[in-house]
C-alpha cells in the first residue's frame, strides 16, 4: 500500500468543466476577439497549464496568451471557481485512506490560492496534510514541477512510497519524472487511450475502484 498519495484536482476530485470553459471562453473574446459556439471544445484546456493551453489550442502567440490567462483568472476567481461540483464518491474515498493512515496531498496546475478556495468551499481540506498547486507569477506551472514542490512539502518520500493519482496524461508525465507511477481514473476528463498510451500504471474507473486500488495489499 503507498503511504503517500498525490492527488490532481480537475478532472480527479471535482467536475469543473463548467467554470473552466467558461472562462476560457471569456478570455478568448475580450482579449484576442474568439468566439466559441460550442463551450465543450474548450475542455481540452482543463489539466495543462493555461499559457501552454491557449498556445496549443488557439495557436495564440506567448503574450497573448498571457494576457488570456489574466483574463481567465479575472473571472474564474470570481465565479468559474464555484461553477464545479465534486465527483459523486470522492469525500468517501478521501475519508477512507485518510482514516488508513495515508498521507494525502493535492498537486494540481491551478494556482494553489484557488485550489486552497476549492477545497476549503467543499469541505475537503481535512483529508490533505499538504496543498500544491502553481504559482500565480509562473515560477511553478508545469506539472512535473508541481510535483517536485509538493514531494518537497512531504519531505521527499521515496518513490517506492508514493503514487500520483490523475485523469490527463500530464499528471501521468509528470509523475514520471519524479520516478513515480501514477494511477489514472477514468470518470475525468482524459480518455482510456490517453492515460494508457503516457504510461498509467493502473486504471480506475470510480472513486471507490479508486480507493479499493490504493488500499490494497
């Protein structure tokens, strides 16, 4: 059984497309002038960090997709954040392997000061000994860095003693580069195809599979 558990945010613990779209929808009209018929288009900008997204996606330039991500915050601080909702089966299963003894952190791309918000506004914040996420100035935003701040905070447990636990093929590779294996669940927003083709240790397809995986002997 792994001692220490790193779990992703989006797409892992909480549905957010929702707030995320939108707000990225807000950011492409009113700094680069897009217009976006169909919101689920956007869902491939939840799990990367958002200047690669708005680079990849919209082949904007690096400036203006910083000025995107600005703009996304300006919204999603505001209201994006609490347009989300947590996967059915989620506090059950944080509350199992934090009963367990299991030390829990989350390691997400989204700025810590709004993940802090999110799982502090779903009551989830009792299960994590620590909270990770990027940095607003963009000294963290990838996610293998995120990773390594976060295995700092725990004071650099061994791989052997630690498992990632996400929905996007990022959280697989960043995983990775850290020596750690990582178990993708299938009820985010990553496909089967993605995590197994990164490099997922193991697959799970709920919550409860979740945990019944990580806490087997």
């Amino acid at each position: 059984m792994y001692q220490y558990l790193l779990f992703d945010l989006d797409g892992t613990l909480t549905d957010s497309q929702e707030g995320i779209t939108r707000s990225v929808d807000y950011a492409l009209r009113t700094v680069a002038g897009i217009e976006t018929a169909d919101l689920s288009t956007l869902t491939p900008y939840i799990g990367p960090p958002l200047v690669d997204g708005f680079m990849d996606n919209h082949h904007l330039d690096h400036d203006t997709a910083v000025r995107c991500t600005s703009a996304y915050r300006e919204r999603y601080r505001e209201v994006g954040l609490f347009e989300n909702r947590v996967y059915d089966g989620i506090p059950e299963a944080l509350e199992r392997l934090h009963r367990a003894g299991c030390k829990l952190a989350l390691a997400t791309s989204k700025p810590e000061t709004f993940a802090v918000r999110i799982l502090d506004h779903f009551g989830l914040t009792q299960y994590f000994d620590v909270i990770c996420g990027a940095t607003m100035d963009g000294r963290i935003s990838q996610k293998d860095e995120v990773v390594s701040e976060t295995l700092r905070r725990l004071v650099n447990p061994t791989p052997e003693q630690t498992i990632m636990i996400g929905d996007r093929l990022h959280d697989v590779l960043g995983a990775k580069k850290h020596g750690l294996k990582c178990l993708g669940v299938l009820f985010g927003f990553g496909s089967e195809d993605e995590l197994r083709e990164a490099g997922a240790y193991a697959l799970a397809e709920s919550p409860r599979a979740m945990a019944d995986w990580l806490l087997a002997p």
